[in-house]
C-alpha cells in the first residue's frame, strides 16, 4: 500500500439514523453492494463503529464531508494493516 492510501472512514453507532438509511448512504457515497453496506451497518451496530473505506487522504475527505453533510457520524483514521510483511 502507498503512502497515498493510508486512511480510512470510520463510522459509528448513533441512535438517530436507521439501518435503511445507512445503508443507502453506503451504497451511494462509499459505493458498497447492498450486501457490504448492510454488513458494515450491523458491525457499527454491534461494535460501536466499523472501517467502512480506505484510500488517499484526499479521496477520504471527499467521502467524509458528504456522509457528515447527512448528519452520518464519521471521521478519518490512519489505516493499519494487520497483515504482515
């Protein structure tokens, strides 16, 4: 992985958006299939947050404001790998 592509969007759990919503905004911003939006919903869901991208910063920025400009609670995080070199 390049320097470019060490971040990530992290999403969390809120009480306000429900799962369809979620979902959608997955599916259109971060262009997750429905099944891939729907397993990062349940895994925010029951773990509190879920990495749901990872990229350049720039291409995570992008994604962020918009999911933000729909009141989605997100934030970029620098993105580790577990796997080993």
């Amino acid at each position: 992985m390049s320097e470019e592509e060490k971040f990530k969007i992290v999403i969390y759990n809120d009480d306000v958006n429900n799962f369809q919503y979620i979902i959608a905004c997955l599916m259109r911003y971060c262009n997750h299939s429905k099944e891939q939006a729907e397993q990062c919903a349940l895994i925010a869901h029951n773990n509190k947050k879920c990495d749901i991208m990872n990229g350049s910063y720039s291409q995570m920025s992008e994604v962020l404001e918009d999911l933000i400009s729909l009141d989605i609670k997100v934030k970029i995080d620098t993105y580790e790998s577990n796997l080993r070199r």
